[in-house]
C-alpha cells in the first residue's frame, strides 16, 4: 500500500502531527505501508505566474521547472493521496492553494482515478467546515476515486485539554478507518452524480472550439461518445441528467 501526503503547512505543527498520526494507525493494518511525506514548504514548487500554458497546451508547456512533475508522479503511483492543510483565514494555506493552482490543468482533464484521498484540516476555532469543503470538491473534480474527511480542532493553546486531545484520537481512528475501507475497494468505478454532471458539462464546453483551449479539445473529441472520462458503472438517469445541465449550460454561454 502506497501513500503519499502532501502537507501544506507553513511550519511543523499540528497538521503535519496528525498525519503522522494517520500514519500510524495505517502501520498497525499494512506491514507493507509506504508512506511518503510531501512538505510543500521544503518542496521546490514555485508560484502560479498565470501563463494559461497548462490549460490551454498541456502540463508539459509550464514554464516553471520545478518539483510539481515529480509530485504528481508520486501522486499517480500512490493508491491514496492525503492533503493536509491547517485553516488561515477560512481557506486553505497559500502553500495548499498555489500547489493546488499548479495542478489546475488536471481540474479541466481529471486523470486521478486510481487514487483515493484524505482531506485533513486543523483549525483553532471557525473556518474547518469550508476548508474540508473546499479540498474535498477539488479532489472530486480531479477524479478521485473516493474522498475521506478529517478535520479537527487544535487550538493554538499552551495546555492543550486533554478531553480534545482523547476525542481528536478517536476522530483520526474513525477517519482512517474509512479510509483504509476505501482503499480496499478495488470494484469498479461509481462515480457520482455531480461528477457525471462534470463530465457532460466540461465535454459540452471544451468541445464547442478548439481555438482557445486545444489541450481539452482534443481531450474531450476522443470522450465524445462515452458516458464518463474512463471506463465506469453509469446508470442511464445519471447521463440524462447530466446531458441536460450540459445542454442548458451551452445555451446560457
Ligand atoms: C495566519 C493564520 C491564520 C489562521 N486562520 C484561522 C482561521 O481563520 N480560523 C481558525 O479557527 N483558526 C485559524 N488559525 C489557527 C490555525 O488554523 C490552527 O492553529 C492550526 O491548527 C495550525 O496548524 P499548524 O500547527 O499545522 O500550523 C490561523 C493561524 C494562522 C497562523
């Protein structure tokens, strides 16, 4: 079992202690665990310079040459990816969201199929139900396979009670448990109905003009006549409906 987490972080502290928690509780099930740890603030991942390149070319035309090639690679190899990010101001860290930014390509062209994720979030008091929120709806759009939850509050206190300490273990147990069922889940592809809709809908758009953005162009031409991005269990009400939002979106453009 292979996982990889990316930590966005701006220092070591809570978040990246319960991912290791996270780990821990994996060790006890697979002697075989490979756990890689992606600190994005030791990572070389530079900002977004918003060249569109990505988008509208393909990953492989970003003019940034730096560790994101090779973090997705790690991503790809890995049956589950974590993405950790403590809350700042009701969002995600400029670190969590410039990698995030940097992958945007994969938003327009999901391709993480085989991958399950864990969005895990810490929070002194308010913002974690947006945070978790937020992560969660891009590893959809992405195309991963299942999304597992685990946000918890660790408040930026010299004694730490330690009743939030016993419910915050029990939270991480209980999340990685799911998880760990996720993972093990090998049947085929279900996806959701708001992910058929992403697909119908993103084919109707990208497929209309090849000018502006040829890479999902040419991505879509080749999904024309299929009812998901790969091969997946799709019930026939679930295309229907999404072909509709597909084609009001296109009359409302
Ligand atoms: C710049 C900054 C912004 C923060 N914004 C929020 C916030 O909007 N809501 C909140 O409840 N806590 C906020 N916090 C507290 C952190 O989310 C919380 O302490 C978190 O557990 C820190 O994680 P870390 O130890 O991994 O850095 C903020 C902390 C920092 C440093």
């Amino acid at each position: 079992m292979k996982i990889t987490a990316v930590i966005g972080s701006q220092r070591k502290g809570s978040t990246l202690a319960i991912v290791r928690s996270v780990e821990s509780v994996m060790r006890e099930r697979y002697s075989d665990l490979e756990f890689e740890y992606v600190m994005l603030m030791d990572a070389d991942v530079r900002m977004c310079v918003g060249c569109f390149n990505c988008l509208a070319r393909g990953i492989e035309f970003c003019p940034l040459k730096d560790e994101i090639p090779s973090i997705i690679k790690k991503i790809k190899s890995s049956d589950g990816v974590i993405f950790a990010s403590p809350v700042y101001v009701i969002n995600v860290t400029p670190y969590m969201k410039n990698f995030i930014d940097r992958l945007s390509s994969i938003c327009h062209r999901p391709e993480l199929f085989n991958q399950h994720a864990m969005v895990v979030s810490t929070v002194g008091g308010f913002g974690l139900k947006q945070v978790l929120k937020y992560m969660k709806d891009i590893a959809g759009v992405w195309g991963m396979r299942s999304v597992t939850e685990l946000g918890l509050a660790t408040p930026p206190v010299k004694n730490f009670p330690p009743e939030l300490k016993a419910k915050n273990d029990l939270m991480i147990r209980k999340s990685t448990e799911k998880f760990m069922k996720n993972l093990e889940d090998k049947g085929v592809l279900k996806p959701t109905l708001g992910s058929v809709i992403q697909f119908e809908v993103q084919k109707a758009i990208f497929s209309k003009s090849r000018e502006d953005l040829s890479a999902d162009y040419d991505f879509y031409q080749l999904l024309l006549d299929k009812n998901y991005y790969v091969e997946a269990s799709v019930p026939l009400y679930k295309t229907l409906i999404a072909k509709t939002f597909g084609s009001l979106i296109l009359r409302m453009m």
